[in-house]
C-alpha cells in the first residue's frame, strides 16, 4: 500500500503538480474545501481521509507534538522549510515516501525533509 498525501495551503502549487505528474496519490487543502481550516482542523481531516499531511508551516509541528504528547492519534506529518529544499528535491523525497512508505509507519510521526 502507498502512502497518500494531503497538501497543506501552504505548499507550494509545483510541488503537487510535480507529485501529480508522477502519479503519486494528492490532494490539496484548496481542493478539500479546507483553505482556511485551523491547523489542528486540517490534520484532523488529513487524518480523516487517511492521508499524510504535508507541510510548510512550522505551526503545524506544534500541533503534531501536542498531539504525540498526548497520545491523540493522526496520519502523520511531514515537514519541509520553505528555505531548506528546492522544489525538485522536495517532490523527489515526496515521491519515495509515498511510494516506498506503508501508511502504518508514518502514523504520529513527523518526518522532516530534505531525507
């Protein structure tokens, strides 16, 4: 099984069409409805939909720990400064992990890009 990816509003428009043109299972906040949805509302619903939430938002990790800290299950986080990754290399890491990953594993976890 792969893992399923749910975009952040956050992330930039390349990244997704990049993962989409190699066939990796994406969805946007945008597309979701969820454009201005709080960040513990957007990972309730990434979680929801069994997907991985994505970001870029240091916000988010926040609301991951918290979430870790008092055992509240979610699908898993996976985080990428803005500033520490090219857009190819971010679709690249992207890409192994939704390929490569089983869903279980990213479970409560956060994941920091670039791998």
């Amino acid at each position: 099984m792969t893992v399923a990816l749910y975009m952040d509003v956050h992330v930039h428009r390349a990244i997704t069409v990049g993962l989409l043109m190699r066939h990796v299972d994406v969805i946007t906040a945008q597309e979701d409805g969820y454009r201005t949805a709080l960040d513990d509302r957007l990972l309730d619903r990434a979680t929801e939909l069994r997907r991985v939430l994505f970001t870029q938002d240091e916000d988010l990790l926040a609301e991951a720990k918290r979430r870790q800290i008092e055992n509240i299950p979610f699908a898993g986080v996976i985080y990428a400064h803005q500033l520490g990754i090219t857009i190819g290399r971010c679709v690249q890491d992207l890409e192994l992990i939704a390929k490569l990953a089983e869903p279980q594993e990213m479970a409560n976890r956060v994941e920091y890009l670039p791998l």
